[in-house]
C-alpha cells in the first residue's frame, strides 16, 4: 500500500481518478470496522444472503464455484483495494463461495452505502461501478484468451494479470510477488 495512504481502496482509486475530500471521507467509512480471517476460512457461501460488500485491506481471497462433478472452479481473485460484491450489488445472495487463500483483512460495510456514495460524490459513485464494470468485461476477455491458449500460456496470462493487479497499490512491486494460491488453486 502507498506511504501517503492509509486507506488500500484510496490508494487503488486514485490510480484512476483524483479523488477530493468528500471522496477520502466517504471511502473511509467503508473500511471502518474490520475482520480478520485466517487463510482457508470460508467468508461467506453460495446462496447466503449477504447484506454488505467487503474491501480487501490485506491478503488474497477468490470466489468460487462447486462443479456438478465435485470440483471446484475459482472465477476471480480479490487483493488490496478490491471491493467484494460490487458485481453482485443487486443479488440478495451471494452467487459464489468467498475464501481466503491467506489471511485476510477485510472492511465489511453496508450495501446501502453504495447509495450514499452516489448521491455524496456521483463522481466516486460512477468510478466504482465503472471498475466494477471493467472487471466484467476483463473477465470475459480472459475466458475467450483462455479458450485459445496452452496450458504453459494460461498459467503466464494469469501471473502477469496478478503482478500487474498488485503494483496498483503496491507500486515497489517490480517482478516478484508471493503467490498465494496454491498449484491446484491455480489450476
């Protein structure tokens, strides 16, 4: 996380917009509380209802899905500055299982206060739902790269998808992190 910040989800904004006073108030009431799970914990399940977002401060999560065989299919990965939940905001359960893959700081806050946002600072407001949108179509772009690539070739794309992701609040990155997804996580 930057030096100047204490908050991940400004430092991860402000990558993209400059963010004013009201902006900075706003985003710190989103990570007011904080919980702490160790890795492997399950944070919330499929079909739970949910009735707050998350923003990751620290660690890795991924939201994951159960096959019909049994196996599992991890769909995102969430880091430093995320918000867990935005693509859902509208659902009344979650869509997916949320996990740790180590441990985690999160800011749970209410989903009405995606509303507060929007008529506090619409400026804010329309940035996270235009990075929320971006992931969607990130993700789509990666299923369709993903359908044409190697093995060997998926496995760099993805790397270098989390590397890129990482510096954005942890600018010193240059080109090592520490993996926190193991080979079958991966896989």
């Amino acid at each position: 996380m930057s030096q100047e910040h204490d908050s991940c989800l400004v430092t991860y904004l402000s990558a993209y917009a400059q963010l004013s006073g009201v902006d900075h108030e706003l985003v710190a009431g989103l990570e007011r509380d904080e919980r702490r799970y160790p890795a492997d914990a399950r944070v919330m399940s499929r079909g739970e209802r949910v009735r707050e977002l998350h923003v990751v401060k620290e660690g890795w999560l991924y939201a994951s899905t159960d096959l019909a065989d049994g196996r599992r299919h991890i769909v995102r990965t969430y880091h430093a500055g995320d918000v867990v939940g935005l693509c859902n905001l509208d659902a009344p359960v979650a869509t997916t299982h949320l996990n740790a893959c180590s441990e985690a700081l999160l800011c749970p806050f209410p989903k009405d206060a995606v509303g507060e946002i929007l008529r506090r600072s619409p400026r804010l407001g329309a940035l996270l739902l235009a990075l929320s949108a971006r992931d969607q179509v990130l993700l789509i772009d990666l299923l369709r790269a993903n359908a044409r690539m190697s093995a060997k070739e998926r496995v760099m794309f993805l790397l270098l998808t989390f590397l890129h992701r990482l510096r954005v609040t942890n600018p010193s990155i240059t080109d090592t992190f520490s993996l926190r997804l193991n080979q079958t996580q991966m896989g």
